[in-house]
C-alpha cells in the first residue's frame, strides 16, 4: 500500500504541467541558495569543485541551462562552447564536445557470440579508455560474468574471477552484460525530471547537465546497467578522451548518473563501439537493425539467439547467440 501511494504521488508530480528540474530542486529546498552554490560547485546532489578560470556568468548559465530537446541549434552551440571552456579549466586540455545526430533510417543493435567469449575483458578495458569513465573510484559500463557451461543462473555467476592468468577455464563460459537499450526502457519511464531519454536510432541517452542524481533509473533497470558518481570521477590528464559527445563520454560530475551509449560519439561517424573494436576474439557484432543486409541481421535470422529477461517487455536491443 505504502509503495502504491508513493507511485501515485510520483505521477501526480512528474504530470503537473509547470513540473521541471527547477522546482523539483525548489522543492528539495535549494531555492535562491542554490544559485549561490553554483559559485562554489554543482548544485543538487554533491559538489564539484569548479575551477576559478570558469567565469561567474558560464557558472549562471550552467544552472540555468534548458532541457537538451528544448534548445535550438544556437543554444546547443552556445551550451558546448561553455562546457567545453570548463573542461579546458579543469583539466588544461582541449575537449571536442560534439553533437552528432542520429542518422535517419538507422536503428542500432548488438550481439554477443557466447561460444567466442573468453571472459578475457579486453572490452572493458576499451570501453573505459574511450568513454572517460573514472579510474578511482572506478567506475565500468561492462560486466563479465563466469558461469558454468551451460548454466544461466545469473544470481550464481562470479564477478571477479582473475582475467589476466585464468580464462578461459575449463567448464565455464562467459556473458559480458552492459546496457542493453531497451526499446520499452524502464529507466525512462523512472526518471521524474526526464534527465533520460530514447533517441530515434534506439540508443538510451543522459543529459548530465539535467540530471539531479535521484537514482530511480537505476532502480528501475533490470540488467544494473547504470552507474552514479558517488565521488568526484578521477581521470588522469594523459588518459582523457578529448573526443567526445554531448550526450556520451564527455567527462562527467559527481552526483550524476552515466551508462553505456553505443559509443554514438563513433558510431554516429560510421565506427564501431569501442567494446568492438577491443574484442580479440571476434565475439561482437554491431550494426543497423534496418538494414536487411547487415551483419547483425543476418546473426538475428539465422543464428540461435536469446536475450536475457525478455519476459519483462523491455525489448532490449542486445542479443546473445551460439554456433
């Protein structure tokens, strides 16, 4: 009963027409207080330390900033250039934020060969070096499970099995889990200031900018894909990505969730994610779901394919297959 009346309550708010990341901060009593705090860091959950070269004004307008959907192509400009003059502060280096659309007609999807994984986490590996995730704490959109051969009981899976002297093991097999995409995405439908959101090529996105680090999304996906900054990311200088996206790996804050995108800043550009491309063992295969004649249709159509938790409707776009 209790949950029900907090569910009922959460959709009377998020449908109140004047409802925005401005009130639900009101309503968390920041106020006028908080346009105070953004001098000192980030406002809402934690604080960022801001570099004192990031200018009092680039700082009001941080706070201020709309909705990413709700600005026009000038607002989006404007807003890069100031994010990427903070990087430049905070970190000495030259950050590209760029903001690929997605192409028309193109609906991205991934497989997984089991039978080719050999739980060597090279994709991990990749996926951090090309997303800007944090080093300590350390912060991984993949996971590596190790289960007995012919066994999917998850619950029973080994998280930190040793991958530098011990795989493939005799009588295990590997299932690397990351976000898988969902086409239904039940952490969209969790987050109460719609901080996320599905683009039209499938990919789930987070504007960091308007994310308040409430964490429901993260309740609310099955397949732990999401990841908070309980801490201020740590990154070395020489290990940033200066290649980013928007909505992908430019570096983020503390307070904020971030998650796995497909790689859209390369695979907008034509390129394969960088878990792909890191891949020795050939086990990975991308490409659009549209496109009838692509590797990954082809995978769908004519090999034995499973996702995992389909029978709570998310319809996730990640399917694993055997030989």
């Amino acid at each position: 009963m209790k949950k029900q009346k907090e569910n009922q309550l959460k959709i009377k708010i998020k449908n109140r027409p004047d409802f925005s990341r401005r009130t639900a901060l009101k309503a968390l009593g920041t106020g006028v207080a908080a346009v105070g705090a953004v001098t000192a860091g980030r406002a809402g959950f934690g604080k960022t330390e801001v570099p004192a070269e990031y200018g009092l004004m680039d700082q009001f307008g941080e706070f201020f900033q709309q909705h990413y959907k709700k600005m026009s192509k000038e607002e989006i400009s404007g807003v890069i250039e100031r994010i990427e003059r903070k990087y430049k502060a905070k970190y000495d280096l030259d950050v590209k934020v760029g903001d690929t659309p997605p192409f028309p007609g193109v609906v991205f999807g991934y497989a997984l060969n089991i039978n080719k994984c050999k739980g060597y986490r090279e994709c991990v590996r990749g996926c951090v070096e090309e997303n800007n995730q944090s080093r300590d704490p350390q912060i991984q959109y993949i996971r590596v499970l190790e289960l007995d051969r012919g066994s999917l009981n998850l619950e029973k899976s080994e998280h930190y099995y040793d991958d530098q002297t011990d795989v493939p093991k005799d009588g295990k097999m590997y299932l690397p889990i990351q976000c898988h995409q969902c086409d239904n995405p039940p952490c969209v439908k969790a987050c109460p200031v719609e901080a996320t959101w599905k683009e039209p090529d499938g990919v789930v996105v987070v504007d960091y900018n308007w994310c308040i680090g409430c964490r429901m999304c993260a309740n609310a996906c099955p397949y732990w894909a999401r990841r908070f900054n309980w801490s201020e990311p740590v990154i070395p200088k020489d290990e940033i990505n200066p290649e980013t996206h928007y909505l992908s790996n430019r570096p983020r804050e503390k307070g904020v969730m971030e998650k796995c995108t497909f790689c859209i800043q390369r695979t907008r550009k034509g390129e394969l994610p960088a878990c792909h491309q890191a891949c020795p063992t050939g086990a990975r295969v991308f490409g659009n779901l549209l496109d009838v004649n692509s590797e990954i249709r082809y995978v769908l159509e004519n090999k034995d394919i499973f996702r995992l938790k389909e029978e709570l409707n998310t319809e996730p776009k990640f399917w694993y297959y055997t030989d």
